[in-house]
C-alpha cells in the first residue's frame, strides 16, 4: 500500500504582510463578539448603577427630613408648640415660612439672623436669606436650581411679570386636605402647618405617630421655598405648605400636592420624629386622616 503523504495543511489564524512577517490579531467575528458582551453586561450594570444610586439619595433625602424633624422638636421644647405655618409682616403682603423659624436648630444661625420678619420679604437686608441655598431643604433626587423666580398672579392671557427671586426647597410643610391658597385670608387647615396659629403636640388627637407633618414636592410640580410668599404671587400659601386631599405624585391634579422623583413614592416626616415613604397608590381615605391632626369626615 503506497504510503501516503503525512503533512497535512495547517490553518493558522496568524495573518501575514505583505513583506512576508506574520502578524497576530483579533478577527472582525471576534471584535464583534466582544463588543455584543461588553455591550450586555453595560445594559446589565447601568440599572443596577442607577438604583443604587437612588437608593443612596432617598437614603439622604430621608436624613434630611429626620433632620428638619429634630429641629422641630427642639423648636416646639422651646416654645411648647411648633412654628406657625407662616407668619405675617407688618403690613401683611408677604409671609415668612415655617422653615425659617427652626433655622437656629439646624445651624443656620446667621442666616436666621440676617432676616427681619418684620419687613418685607424684599427688604434690603433680607438679601442674604433670599439668595442662599440651604442642602437641607432640599431632595437630592430633584432637579433644582437654587433660586426661583415667583411670578405676579395676573389673569388668565396676561403677560407674567417676575416678582421676586426666592430659594429653592423640596419641603413642605402639611396644611391638611384644604387647598391653602383658596382664599384669602387663607382657610384654616386640618393639619401641623397653619396660617399664623401655631399647633402643639397637645393638639394631635389621632397621635404623634399617625400624622404626617412635613411632605416633599418636586420642582415640576411647584416650585417650593423655605423662605416665604408674596400675596401677590402666584399659588402664594402652596410655596410653603401643601395638603394631601389626593394621593402624592397624582397626574390630574394642580400644584398645591405632594410629589418626588423617588420611583413610586414620596418621603415624609411624622409627628413622632420617623421618616417613611408613602406609596403613590395609598388609598386617598388612609392619606387624608394621615395629614389631619383629628378624624375627619370626608
């Protein structure tokens, strides 16, 4: 039997050059096989990244309302009641919010110091509070920038006319389930944060631990500040507090509601100091007694 011949062809996945040197390299099936990987494991990494990263700013936005909540305690230790929902100047055409009271409790006393609440809030020397940006007030999760433009309530067609410049902040304090800007005088509400009638402890008959008292709001829903309102600004009462008559992040309603950027819910303060999110699908009766300070019939 004739022996045949043992070499056989060896395909080698070198590539040559032109000069007859062998070259190593990736082929184009290869390239494209690792670009599908990386690409999956990317599309598998980002949501993953992204949650993470809004549970670490829910975590902050939380900790910045325990924080408003010790400064409340420590304020209503002091006066036996927490501040008002808001508190008139002297000619009664703006008031300040119930945020700025409680700023020595959160070392902002220089802040607190430079505000004459007596005056105007476009006094001169309140310049330094209208332009300051306290992290505290606000919801890492929002899109803010630090200061607003409120706008002249004008009819309806009208050219807007800005008003006044004023700091940003995500929360709110709770009115109750009347929408506070109705009328004015405005009404009085049915929750922690009222008018210029400061609520105490004693006044939560269904408890501390079942009424929720500070509630954030996003940006796109109405712009909201620590600061103060102008009556002859727009929704002036909602800039500072808002009510819970509808569930929180609702899509027909106005502005004077609570909302976040959190996925699903939106953070609050309780009576008692705890901080929990509320799901957007809470049944709107459960809502309402969590933001009276007794029951209500609604």
């Amino acid at each position: 039997m004739p022996q045949r011949e043992q070499h056989k062809l060896v395909v080698s996945r070198r590539a040559f050059s032109r000069d007859g040197r062998s070259r190593s390299g990736f082929t184009i099936l290869e390239l494209l096989t690792t670009i599908a990987v990386i690409g999956i494991l990317m599309a598998l990494l980002l949501p993953a990244i992204g949650s993470a990263r809004e549970a670490a700013r829910r975590m902050q936005c939380g900790n910045n309302l325990k924080q408003i909540g010790v400064a409340l305690h420590n304020y209503h230790d002091q006066f036996r009641c927490l501040p008002p929902g808001w508190q008139w100047d002297r000619q009664h055409e703006t008031a300040y919010s119930w945020a700025v009271a409680i700023l020595p409790n959160l070392e902002q006393a220089t802040v607190s110091q430079s505000i004459n609440r007596g005056e105007n809030l476009a006094f001169g020397p309140n310049s330094l509070a209208r332009s300051t940006s306290l992290p505290v007030y606000l919801c890492p999760s929002d899109i803010t920038q630090p200061t607003f433009t409120l706008m002249r309530a004008q009819p309806a067609g009208s050219t807007p006319l800005p008003l006044i410049d004023l700091p940003t902040a995500n929360y709110v304090g709770v009115f109750g389930i009347t929408e506070p800007d109705d009328f004015v005088p405005a009404p009085l509400g049915e929750g922690a944060f009222i008018d210029a009638q400061p609520r105490s402890f004693r006044d939560f008959q269904d408890g501390q631990s079942n009424t929720i008292i500070v509630g954030e709001r996003s940006m796109n829903r109405l712009p909201s500040t620590w600061y103060g309102f102008d009556l002859g600004g727009e929704d002036h009462a909602c800039r500072v507090v808002g009510h819970a008559f509808v569930g929180p992040n609702c899509t027909r309603c106005d502005e004077c509601e609570f909302a976040s950027r959190h996925p699903g819910v939106s953070m609050f303060l309780w009576g008692d100091g705890r901080v929990t999110g509320v799901n957007d699908s809470i049944d709107q009766r459960v809502y309402r007694h969590m933001s009276t300070l007794h029951d209500c019939h609604f």
